[in-house]
C-alpha cells in the first residue's frame, strides 16, 4: 500500500469527457438531441426525451471503433492504429398512458446502459531528442533525478542484505511514490550520491551525460467509461415533458507505456535504458440530470438538461520495471529492478464538473428536421477529494488555474423518404485547457441512414472526428511533447422496435 498519491490532472480529464456513444440516430444527428427525444440515447443526454415515445420501445447497438494516431516527436514520425468491436448501447422506455381526465397524459419509466467513452488507443513517439543547454533535462534520468533531489540516500536505497523488491514495496509502503522513484534512479546507476557513505545525503549528480538522446515511446491504453441509466419522465398535457435521470457510473481503464533510451555522449557511464509503467484504474460513480421539452408550437421545440457534477470513487494500481546498461571498466554491465509487486493507492475521491444544456429543434411535419444543442462544462472546477488533503489540494490549484470552461456545439438534421430516413450533423468541442492545445478543439461529422420496418427499425451511421494534443512523455522530469493528430472513426448499427 503506497501513502503518497502519484494521480495528476490527466486522471481528471480523462474521466470529465464524454465522447458522442449511443444508438446510430442519435449518432446520426452528432448528438443534437436534446429537444427531440423519441431515441433511447436521446432519454441518456435529457430524461423528458422518453416522454415523446408514445409506445413502449428498445433499441440495441453495437458498433466498430477505429482509432488512428499520427505522432510527431522531434525528427520522428510515426502512424498507430486500433480497431475494436463493441456493444455499446441497450435500453427500454416502458410508457403508461393515463386517462383523458388527467392533465398528465403519461408517464414512462426506463433503463438503459450505454458507454460513454471508449479508452481503447495506441501510439509510438520515437525520434532524436536534441538539447543544446549543457543539462540532461532531455533524458528519462532527469524524471529520477526530480524525485530524489532533497531525499536522503538511506530513504531511498536498500538496506543490507534486503533483495530489491522488498526494499522497492518497503519503501513505497513508508515513503510513497515519489521515493519509490528516487529508488529507481539510484539502485539503477542512473543516480550517484554527493556522498555515498553518508545516509543524510541529499544531494545526487546523474551517471547519465547531457547531450542527444535516442528516444522510443510507446503507449497503449484500453477501457471505458460506462453508466446504467434508470428514467423516469412525464407529458404535461400536450406541450411539455418532463424527467429525471439516477446514473450509476464506472471506470475500467489500463494503461502502459514504455521507454527505450540510447545515447553515445561523452562521459556518459549508463547509455541504455529501459522503463515501463503500468495503470489500472477501477471505480464507481453517481450522477442525476434533469430536463424538460416544451413544444412552442407543432414545428418548433426547446429543451433544456442540467447535468449535475459525477461523484466517483477510484481505486489504482501501478506496477514498474526498470534495466540499465552501464560501462564499468570498459564492460557493459546490465542492471534489472523488477520488483514484480503491486503499488495500491488509497481509495480517492474525483468530482467531475455540472454541465448545463439549451436545445432548438424545427420538426417539418413527418418529413423531416432540424436540431441544435449548445452545451457548456467549467473543466476547472473539477476536484480532487478529499480536498483537506495537501497533494489534492495543490493538484485541485492547478487544474483551477489550466482548465477553463468549454463550450459544445451540435448540430444534427433528417429527412424521411417514405420509408427511408437520411440523416446527418456536424458537432465542435472547444478544449479544455486554457492554453488550447494540450488537448485541442474537436471536429467532428456524421452520416447515417435508417429504414423503417414498422414495428421495427433498423439504423446504421459512419461518424468521425479529428483532435490533435500535446502531450509530454511524463509528467516529472522528461516532459517533452509527443503531438498527436487523433481521428475516430465509427460505423454503428442499431435495432430499434416498439414493445
């Protein structure tokens, strides 16, 4: 069990974002729903949406991920790609019609489950790091060379006769984190001591030299997000719908990436290393919307949700391994640290940010229409709990002060041709960082097209998007930028009928 906490701003974003998931309609019109309703995943982005069903329904998708990643690091170039098969939405609206007497026309009740997002992506940042500032700041030692830097020696080194494994969970169990990672540096010759006989040294100089550095990362990463919606919703006479969703929220996400550095600078005792850091996150969550549909007139609609913050509760686990080459005496002598033990964090708390929803939509008869959703969500008020903690303290102050609010646009339309239905949207999302490029505005468009059976109808539609990012290799030491141009892209295939 390590003490000290290793989480930071990118497990804050990563599980505050919602990609467009959800039945090939809704998928169809780029998510602008929220003053249509009449789709299951309408009712997932505004409860009152199942109160336009005038029948019972269910609906089921499943759909095809392809994710492509174009990497830029230094002089390297490289292409990724990941393609996955998913089931990614399942739900039924049970509706209740009430008698004529009452001004209260139905009442519907519903579950659904749907993703809400897929974590599933690969890349490779590989190139020549160059550095001309006389430091080692471009090399992975600097990232060991952060965390020892004021640590004394006997903290972060092995006791006599201790195997390195125990001395890596021994001093994870006391120290934490960052002392695991001074243990690293040192028990690996990247890191020598000032003063290598005196366990109050603080003060460390690095075996590895400045200058160029040979560079191979690779990243991989797979999971979800996912919620299981129960619905409840009501039509007030004729105009106005009403409802509520409980969202039960969880986290299923790995992570590994994998460094391998070459370099041939003079001096320099450790040429080659190798280190790999694995994640597993696992947690549970809550949230609730609420929203109302008013029809204006028979053509013209408004809607408007309200998404309160998701309260989760997250657990981790990490696992590392560490192997150097280093010239002693004119040999090559190699050093391997595979602890082959589990780091488990302390059970933490992660509150996303409330988002607020206003929707248009003009319905032309039974021929067609248009929808538009206008979406806002303050990324910077996203916390980490429990906030009396200090390190979630300092983490909550800087994603104040990097994150800023972030609007999303949706526009969607369809036209029906007997029984067919053709479908298409557009949608933009504004980033979250202030400085707009950590992670990028995202473009986005969709095509779809349905056929109604009658009972049954059967939908299928091709959507994509684009976002590129900046994003540094680690976050200590070694932050040199990989930029990424992301494009996803999904062909869904939905079965809906009425019950």
């Amino acid at each position: 069990m390590s003490t000290i906490y290793a989480q930071d701003i990118s497990d804050a974003i990563r599980f505050s974002q919602d990609e467009i998931q959800g039945t090939a309609r809704f998928r169809a019109l780029s998510g602008a729903f929220g003053a249509l309703g009449g789709d299951m995943s309408a009712v997932s982005l505004n409860p009152a949406g199942s109160a336009i069903f005038s029948r019972s329904h269910a609906s089921f998708t499943v759909s095809n991920i392809d994710t492509e990643n174009n990497t830029r690091y230094f002089n390297g170039v490289n292409n990724s790609n990941d393609s996955d098969f998913d089931i990614n939405q399942g739900g039924a609206t049970f509706v209740f019609a009430s008698n004529n007497s009452s001004p209260w026309r139905k009442f519907t009740i519903g579950i659904a489950y749907e993703r809400t997002n897929n974590h599933d992506t690969n890349w490779r940042a590989s190139g020549l790091n160059t550095n001309d500032d006389g430091n080692f700041s471009n090399s992975i030692a600097s990232y060991f060379y952060d965390f020892a830097d004021g640590k004394r020696l006997d903290e972060i080194s092995a006791l006599p006769d201790e195997s390195l494994s125990q001395a890596y969970q021994d001093i994870g169990a006391v120290y934490g984190f960052a002392h695991q990672q001074a243990f690293l540096g040192f028990e690996s010759f990247i890191l020598q001591p000032d003063d290598i006989n005196n366990d109050a040294n603080t003060t460390y100089s690095s075996n590895v030299s400045p200058g160029n550095f040979d560079h191979n990362y690779s990243y991989l990463a797979t999971g979800y997000n996912g919620k299981v919606t129960f619905n409840i919703a009501t039509q007030y006479e004729d105009n106005l719908y009403l409802g509520l969703n409980l969202n039960s929220h969880f986290i299923d996400y790995r992570r590994s990436s994998l460094l391998f550095e070459n370099n041939s600078n003079a001096g320099s005792i450790v040429n080659r290393i190798e280190f790999e850091n694995n994640l597993s996150t696992t947690g549970t969550g809550f949230s609730f919307q609420l929203g109302g549909i008013l029809k204006l007139s028979n053509e013209f609609r408004v809607g408007v949700t309200y998404d309160s913050p998701t309260w989760y509760t997250i657990e981790e686990e990490t696992t590392q391994y560490l192997a150097t080459v280093r010239d002693d005496a004119g040999s090559n002598v190699t050093q391997v640290i595979n602890p082959d033990v589990v780091n488990i964090y302390p059970q933490y708390k992660l509150q996303t940010p409330a988002k607020l929803t206003g929707s248009l939509a003009y319905v032309f008869a039974k021929q067609g229409l248009i929808s538009f959703d206008y979406s806002r969500k303050d990324y910077s008020q996203t916390k980490f709990k429990p906030t009396s903690d200090a390190f979630f303290a300092d983490q909550n102050d800087i994603i104040s002060n990097i994150l800023t609010d972030a609007a999303t646009y949706r526009l969607g339309g369809e036209y029906k041709h007997k029984q067919f239905s053709f479908r298409g949207g557009y949608r933009f999302e504004e980033s979250p960082y202030v400085n707009g490029s950590t992670i990028g505005d995202l473009n986005g468009y969709s095509l779809g097209i349905g056929y109604n059976f009658g009972n049954t109808k059967l939908d299928i539609t091709y959507d994509q998007s684009e976002r590129s990012s900046e994003t540094p290799l680690y976050n200590v030491g070694l932050t040199d930028i990989a930029n990424i141009d992301r494009t996803n892209s999904n062909i869904t295939l939905s079965l809906s009928f009425n019950i």
